[in-house]
C-alpha cells in the first residue's frame, strides 16, 4: 500500500515518468497532403464539378481502407477532426452576407427556410419509420436540408455520431445533390420556369453549393446569380440549426440526470464564431480582393477535416449499415426537390 508515494515499510516509490503527448504533426500533415492532392485533381476535367470536401473524404477513405492510417497519424487526425474542422466553420461565415439575404426577397427566403424546416421534419419522421439509428438521421436530415457535406460535419458536432455515420451521410448528399444537378434542368424546361424561379428552386433544394452553381448556370447567367444567392442563404441558416440541435441535445442530457452528463452537454460555441464572421463580412469592410483567399484557405481546412473523417472511416462498417440509409436520403431527396418546385410553382 502506498501513501503519496511511500510504501508501507519506508520505502519511497520512484515518481512515474509523463507520458509524452504524441505528436499531432505526422497527423496534421496527411489530412494536409490529401487536401492538397484534392485541389490539384479539381484541374482535372470532368472532376471540377465535384466539391472539394466530397474529394477529401473519398481519397481519405481509400488510404485508410487500401493502406492503412498510420497509428502515429492518429493525435492529428483526431486534432483536425475537432480544432481545424471548427475554424473552417468559423470561416466559412465570412462568405455570406445580410445583403445577400435581403436579395433573395421575402418570399424566397420565407420559401428556404420552409423548405429546409419541412424537410429536416420530414427525414427525421422516415428515419424512425425506416428505423434508421437517431444520430445518422440527423446527420441526413441536416445535409440534405441545409448545405451538404459542411451541414453534416457541422451538426456532428452536437450529434456525435460515429465516423461512418458521417461518411454515409456524405455518401448520401454526394449522389443525390449530383441527381439533381442533372436532372433538374431538364425538369425546368418542363415547367418553362423563368430564370430567378429556377434559379431559387436549385438554391433552395440541390445540397451542395457546387452543384447548385453547376446546375443554376445551365439555364443561364441570371439563373445562376440567384441560386448561388438562394443557396448562400440557405447555408446561412447553418448556424440557427446547430444551436438548436446543441439546445436540446443538452437538454435530454439534463433530462437524463447526473452531473457528468449536464457537464457533457455539447455546446457549438464555435457556431459564433459563424454568425460573427457573418457579421463582419456583412460591414464591407473585408476587402474584396481577400475573398478568393479566404474561400480559398476555408475550402482547404474543411477538406483537410474531411480527409481526416475519411482516415477513421472503416468501409465494413458502411456495408454494415445496410439498404435503410440509402433509402433515407433518397426520400430526403425527393422530398425537398417536389416540395421546393411546388412552393416556387404557387409562390412565383
């Protein structure tokens, strides 16, 4: 028996050395090069269309699953998938403006965020009719009302859902956000739908920001003016989604009682730091000529987060999840693609 490092008989115990923390380096290094690897393969053609982020966790995924993520690459990982995720997000609110919700209109912003509150209800409501497990529905729900793979990293925040929970989420928002890229010019046409009609219908329902560009441009530059817009505004309401989703993932915690689990409430304070760098951009004072850098250095830190989910991500346990979440975003999918064309229809 020992007391404060003296055992019973006199003998003093030789005090236990520290622990050196591993390096977060090598780590920070890998998820780096892979982001890096990711903005040179978007030169290539065919391959610009696809964002950045849904690079970075394919690529991060295969070297995990091909080769192996290095166990000295581990504290890095771990690092990018918390510090450099968060500022990214942080970051990411220097792209929006006030004034580019003002231009959308009430109406179109009235229908957005219908349309993201509807479907979020909607995807929630069939992933407990598909039994899909309550954190990977969320993270659906967020990515395919809100704005893609940024929507699903964000809201994991509060979620905590596993590793391949976010990647199948990814998966989801990927294939169908690029469904809608292609067929949604088509069914405009159908319509005979005017430029700021298609354009805010692409904004308001394609689920990443990328392919709302691709898809809003087919029909012209005005069209793809406004859903880039309609799309920035929808991106915006990241910020009221995540706080909500941390307020009452806290309060279930309370609910549940127990000091340790009012202390593991989740609180997305780096949420913000968003709504701040909204702020600010919304000032004028952020020079113009800085902003294809600061879009630049986010896109980098959120591939790089991205990268870093893909170097935890087991494909085993992807297969694992079965049919069940496929379907989930397939009906997310169509949901909020008929829902939205029906309210620009009547509204418009």
């Amino acid at each position: 028996m020992t007391y404060f490092g003296i055992q019973e008989g006199g003998v003093e115990l030789r005090p236990q050395q520290r622990t050196k923390a591993p390096s977060v380096s090598p780590g920070l290094f890998l998820a780096a090069l892979i982001a890096a690897l990711v903005f040179g393969l978007r030169h290539l053609p065919g391959i610009g269309t696809l964002s950045p982020l849904i690079l970075a966790i394919l690529i991060g995924m295969a070297f995990h699953n091909l080769i192996g993520t290095p166990a000295i690459a581990k504290a890095g990982v771990s690092f990018s998938l918390k510090r450099i995720l968060r500022a990214g997000i942080v970051l990411l609110g220097l792209q929006l403006t006030v004034q580019q919700v003002i231009a959308v209109g009430g109406v179109g912003v009235a229908l957005i965020v219908a349309t993201l509150l509807a479907t979020f209800a909607f995807t929630t409501w069939l992933g407990q009719v598909l039994k899909v497990n309550a954190k990977l529905t969320q993270l659906i729900a967020s990515g395919s009302s809100i704005c893609g793979a940024s929507a699903v990293i964000a809201t994991n925040t509060v979620t905590r859902g596993s590793d391949e929970d976010v990647a199948y989420a990814v998966a989801c928002v990927t294939i169908f956000g690029s469904l809608s890229m292609m067929l949604m010019p088509v069914i405009a046409g159908l319509f005979d739908m005017g430029p700021q009609a298609y354009g805010l219908w692409t904004g308001a329902s394609i689920h990443e920001v990328a392919q709302v560009v691709a898809a809003a441009y087919v029909r012209g530059q005005e069209a793809g003016e406004f859903g880039t817009i309609a799309k920035l505004t929808r991106v915006m309401m990241l910020a009221p989604v995540v706080l909500g989703l941390g307020f009452f993932a806290a309060r279930k915690l309370r609910q549940t009682g127990g000091v340790a689990n009012r202390a593991a409430a989740p609180l997305p304070w780096f949420v913000f730091g968003f709504v701040a760098m909204v702020g600010l951009a919304s000032t004028g004072w952020v020079p113009e000529v800085t902003t294809p850098y600061t879009t630049g250095i986010t896109q980098f830190l959120l591939a790089m987060a991205l990268a870093a989910m893909g170097l935890e991500t087991d494909m085993r346990k992807l297969v694992a999840a079965g049919i069940r979440p496929a379907l989930l975003g397939a009906g997310a999918w169509i949901f909020i693609s008929f829902f939205s064309l029906g309210l620009v229809l009547l509204l418009t």
